[in-house]
C-alpha cells in the first residue's frame, strides 16, 4: 500500500515522550521538513513514522542532532572596585543563559578625561577563560 502520510516526531534527548510536529502528505518529492523554534546547543531526537491505509509503520531509526550554539545573555551583577591609583577590580556572574561554551569574554572599558568629560580612548580586552573566574548566583 502507498505512503499517505509521515508523521514526524521531537523531542530532547532524555525526555519521556516525543512532541508531534506534524503530518506530513506524501508525495513523490517529500523528502524533507523544516523543525523550528527549538532551542539552542541542545541535543535532539528526531523520528519519521510513514503511515499507509493500513497503519502507522514502525518508525525508522531515530536521529540523534544538536542545534547550534548562540549568544550568550549578558553577565550579571557587574561590580567595579578601586584597588589602587593605577588599577580597578571587575567582577560578573556568569550569564543566566549560556547558549553554549562560553570561549572568551570581551572587557570594554574607556579612558575618560576627567574635566571635559571626553573619551580619550577606548580599549577591549580578550578574557580567555582561564583568566577569569566564574562564580553562580
């Protein structure tokens, strides 16, 4: 019997029970389908069932694709303390959403002319994370 329709199945790896897409209408070109507003750096679980007049057929292996990572929220709590006439101490907590990895945190700061109130220059540090320190809220 022919293919009527796919049923196509997600849901994260780990969870209990798959969330339907959708069905899908089969035709001679189906061969495709796009699965949007998943989350980012995460691992999915993806599964096709065709379906004929007689039944659902027993679902093809299920395929295992992370989603790509994305930027990051921003640090929280950021404080700033004088530690002397030459040097200031920056500290942050950790974004509440990584998004992924976080390689390398950039550090802006601006060298003000204190009485006209103008940026002499401005200036960005590259923070591997082994420069840095992270702690949790």
């Amino acid at each position: 019997s022919p293919i009527l329709h796919y049923i196509i199945d997600y849901k994260e790896d780990g969870a209990a029970n798959f969330t339907f897409l959708k069905n899908l209408t089969a035709t001679l070109n189906t061969s495709f389908v796009s699965v949007t507003g998943l989350q980012p750096h995460t691992l999915y679980v993806v599964r096709i069932v065709p379906v004929n007049r007689l039944g659902q057929a027993a679902s093809g292996e299920p395929v295992r694709v992370p989603t790509a990572v994305a930027y990051p929220s921003a640090p929280r709590n950021l404080k700033v303390t004088v530690t002397s006439s030459t040097s200031l101490f920056a500290s942050w907590v950790k974004p509440e959403t990584l998004n992924g990895p976080i390689d390398v945190y950039n550090v802006y700061f601006q060298v003000v002319d204190a009485a006209e109130g103008r940026v002499e220059r401005s200036t960005v540090m590259l923070l591997q994370l082994t420069d840095v320190s992270l702690t949790s809220a």
